[in-house]
C-alpha cells in the first residue's frame, strides 16, 4: 500500500479497507502521541490535551481530510462534503456510514478507475 499516496494526496479514490487502514493509522498516532504528552509533562494545566497534541493537530486535519475527499470521491461525490461533519451529531454519523459503512461507486467515475479493479 502506497501510505504517502494514502494519507496525503487529495486526488483519486480508495475503498473502505484502505480508508480504515488510514484512520486506523491517526487514531494508533494519535494515542502516542498522548502518551508522549503525559510522559514528558506536557499537559498544559488541568485540560486533558497537551501540547504536542496541539502542535500536531493541523498536520492530522489534513490527512483526515485527505483520506475523507478519496473516500467521498469513491462515492462519487465532491470531497466538500467533508464539511457535512462540521453539522454536530448527525454530521458524524452521516460521515461514518457514507464513508465507512457504504460501498463505493462500481466501476470508473468521474474522480478515476475502481480501487477493487
């Protein structure tokens, strides 16, 4: 599997096994880095995030974004529908069953060939 084509480009699709992998990826960095935090003492006060979770936190909304746009694009649809999770409570839903839970697009669509061809 090609991760840097994975996590970081905005063109193309990618099935829900690969988009899994990818959250499965932030998610396992996401909590060593936390782990890193406590270790080092870099909680800031009383408040539960730390500064390397801080510091990291645009560099993690990008690649979610990247995975989510190649997954939207699997579905045939614009990756602007990323923004739908900014909705509280029905936008996470709405992302987890159209981008983890439905089959994308059979055959090549408008963003590029099947990834399960």
């Amino acid at each position: 599997m090609d991760w840097k084509y994975l996590l970081t480009s905005y063109q193309g699709r990618i099935n829900r096994a690969k988009f899994w992998a990818g959250i499965g990826i932030l998610i396992a960095t996401g909590i060593v880095i936390n782990i890193l935090d406590a270790a080092l003492g870099l909680h800031i006060g009383e408040h539960p995030i730390g500064i390397l979770a801080i510091v990291s936190m645009p560099f993690y909304i990008f690649l979610a974004l990247a995975l989510y746009t190649k997954r939207w694009h699997d579905r045939d649809k614009s990756g602007w529908w990323s923004l739908i999770g900014l909705v509280p409570v029905i936008g996470g839903v709405w992302l987890l069953v159209e981008l983890g839970i439905l089959e994308g697009t059979r055959g090549a669509n408008r963003f590029g060939p099947d990834p399960l061809a």
